[in-house]
C-alpha cells in the first residue's frame, strides 16, 4: 500500500510504469530477510512487499508458521516488484511465490505471459472459495480464472487529526459543501487541509475512486470495473472529476503545486501535524498509530454529494501468486494455505494491522480504536456493505493505458490544461482500447 517512493518509478515509462496499483505493501526500502521456518527438505523463494514496520516483522512470524519447507524471504516494495518480477519469473531463476498487484494491468500482464499459475484447482483443494470473500475472489481473478490468494482487504479512506482540527476551531465535515468551507478555513489558519500529491503515478486513482462512487453508486462502478457496464464518460462521473479536482483545488484545499508532491510527502505532512487530513487508505494504519500517538485520529469516507451515500471504495492490494516455472508448486500452495489459518490470521490483525479477507472473530484481541474503524470501513463502509462499500478505479478490467490517462489526465486537469469534460471522454477512449485489446 505505504509510502512509496513511486515518483521514480514514473520515469520508467512503458508498460511497466502503468501497471502499479493499489498497493498495500510498503513504501519503503528493499529489505532482503533470512531464511525463516522450515523443517522439511524443500525450499521455497518468497517475495513480498511488506517492507515497513509493524508489517515487516509480522510477516516473519506469519511464515514462522509454516512448516513444510525452508522460506527464503526477500521484501521489496510494490514498485521494485514491478520492475523487476516480470523478467525474474521469466527467467526461472525469480521467486517460487511472488506477492504481486492484482487487475488486468498488474498480475494480468503476468498471467498474459504464462509466468503465473492459475490456481482454481488448488482453490478447491483448500476450500478457499468457501473461506475467501467473493469480493476477494473476484479481486484476484483474470479472465474468469483465480491466479492469487488475495491479502488486506484495504479502503482509501480520509484519516483525520480530531486534535489538530478541534485546536483549530474547526468541524469534521459531511458533506462535500462543507468539506469546501473547511478546506477554505483551514488554509487561513496555516494548516494544509488535505494531505494529497499526485506525482505519483496511483493518489489520483485513490481519489477519483472516492469521487466516483459518492457520485455514480459503488455497485454501477462495480459494473464498469469489473463487467465493462457502462461508461466513463457520464455526467455524474464529470461532476465527480469537477468536484475533486478543480472546485476543492480552488477552494485551497491542498499544497499548491499537487503535481509536484508525492504520496510519501503528502504522508509525511499529516504525521508531521501540518495537514489537519491525509488522503490515504487503510494499510496506513500501523504507521499512523506509530508516528501519531497522543493524538485522537479518525477515519472517514469522501464527504456526501447532494446527500448521496459516502462510500468506500475497497480492494484488494496484491495478492499472492505461484511462478509457473517454479519447481515446488505444490509445496508453495501448501504455504499459501497457511497464510490463514487462524493462528495466522490473528498475527496479520494484531500485529500487521491488516485484514485479511477472511471471516473472523476478534473478541479478545489486542485491536487499538484506529484499528477497530479500520475493520469496520472494511467490513460494513459503516453502514449498509453494498452501498457504503465501493470499487477501486485501477482494479478490475483497468489496463495500463487506462491506467496512464488518470495519471496524466488528472495532473492535467489541476494544471488548468484539461476540463473534467474532456478528461471523461479521454477516459472512456482509453477504457474501452483497453479491454477491447
């Protein structure tokens, strides 16, 4: 998910620089671990990108767990992943697992290479069909077929600083109108309002995902993304980019220059105190409760529009996926299995601060109160699940192209050079070359 640095990453250029995702994994450095675990003779490559604290020492424990070979575990961030696993699975000398990025422009151009196997057969194995969420489900399938064992069931939500902003005479807002009226009031009062950059290739897709599913419904978005029903070019999806985009910009809602700050920075201004808002998602969790504590931090959807529903679009991060070519497969659905059990679970609550998709029953643990409205964005939206609980934008049938005309569109459109209108329409083009391809 972090703070990645993926500002780097946009100088790749190509398909690679267009399949990153919502990651839920860390922003932060490349963290090879020693080997973990095992008791058998086999030995399974695993890398992941669980690179920040608490998730990188929990992941460790998580493996621990599994007995059924040696684990050599290296970390790297979602955006190193992505550059380099494509050629590493194909030369067979990659990982046996890799935890990747789910959709058509990530994993998808992975499995449209023959690098990963599909997994239905291990899925009825080990009864995950039953075990995992259908949203899960859908999350990590390609053309019909499950490819990865999902992980972190994730929101982008808005954190908010409840100390800063009563100490500014301030109040939450619901609704959008009164989200305009705060962003105005704050900025007077030095504060930046909204913690947000979009020189990174993904914040925009965070935020139009907000946007979008106030505006248009989670289950028709869920149509568009998934199921190609619909479209992007319609007035509620303009609205949606207009709002966000330009009349929240207007009202001094964010740092001047949104095109030349980045997620990691954006971040750090909130943990900093010098945004009373951060847009951001749930995996921020344990770095917020680290960097933050004495302070009251809340968790909230995109205010309503015209008194719409507030939704949270939810996703699944990445997911982890077996190499075609590795040479313990078997043994590496094994490990996968393992990943939740129950006592596997608890760790990826307690200690990770991530939720797996998977039914459980905390009563007993050790969850902070930040944790506990993160459950509950991820579980319920706060509300009814189908309507309060949305879609990711760069998930499903998004390919890089499409991927690449939010990216540049949206920075386009806060630079004054692109109306909401034209946006959409760009949009739709790039959608529709996309799954048409």
């Amino acid at each position: 998910m972090n703070t990645p640095t993926r500002r780097d990453f946009l100088r790749t250029g190509g398909l690679a620089a267009a399949a990153v995702t919502l990651s839920s994994c860390g922003w932060g450095r490349t963290d090879p671990a020693p080997a973990s675990g095992g008791t058998a003779g086999a030995s399974l490559k695993v890398w992941d990108q669980f690179t920040t604290s608490p998730q990188n020492e929990t992941v460790k424990k998580v493996y621990d767990l599994f007995k059924g070979a040696t684990i050599t575990r290296t970390s790297q961030t979602g955006d190193q992943l992505t550059t380099v696993g494509k050629t590493a699975l194909a030369s067979g000398t990659g990982p046996d697992v890799i935890y990747y990025q789910v959709g058509a422009g990530n994993a998808g151009v992975l499995a449209e290479a023959g690098l990963i196997k599909p997994l239905d057969d291990v899925a009825a194995k080990y009864g995950w069909l039953d075990r995992l969420t259908p949203f899960a489900i859908r999350e990590a399938s390609l053309g019909g077929k499950l490819y990865g064992l999902p992980d972190e069931s994730e929101n982008t939500v808005l954190f908010y600083n409840k100390t800063l902003i009563d100490k500014a005479g301030l109040t939450v807002p619901e609704t959008f109108d009164e989200l305009l009226t705060f962003a105005s009031a704050a900025a007077k009062k030095g504060y930046t309002p909204i913690a947000y950059g979009q020189s990174d290739v993904y914040p925009s897709w965070w935020a139009f995902s907000m946007m979008a599913n106030n505006l248009a419904g989670a289950q028709p978005m869920g149509d568009l993304i998934f199921d190609n029903k619909g479209s992007w070019n319609t007035p509620q999806l303009v609205e949606a980019i207009k709002l966000f985009f330009v009349d929240l910009v207007k009202a001094g809602g964010f740092i001047k220059d949104l095109n030349s700050l980045g997620g990691p920075d954006a971040q750090s201004l909130f943990l900093a105190g010098k945004a009373l808002m951060n847009l951001n998602g749930t995996w921020a969790v344990g770095t917020i409760e680290k960097e933050m504590q004495g302070q009251e931090i809340g968790i909230m959807a995109m205010p309503s529009v015209n008194g719409g529903p507030r939704v949270y679009p939810g996703g699944i991060g990445s997911a982890y996926y077996i190499s075609a070519k590795s040479k313990n497969a078997d043994v590496a659905a094994q490990f996968l299995d393992s990943l939740y059990k129950p006592e596997a679970v608890r760790l990826w609550v307690e200690g990770a601060k991530i939720f797996p998709p998977v039914p459980f029953d905390s009563a007993g643990w050790n969850l902070s109160p930040l944790q506990k409205l993160a459950m509950q964005a991820a579980q319920t939206g706060g509300g009814d699940a189908k309507t309060n609980i949305g879609y990711a934008v760069n998930h499903g049938l998004a390919a890089p192209g499409f991927l690449n005309a939010m990216t540049s569109g949206f920075q386009a459109v806060v630079a004054g050079d692109k109306t909401p209108a034209k946006q959409a329409e760009e949009l739709q083009k790039a959608w529709e070359a996309g799954v048409t391809s």
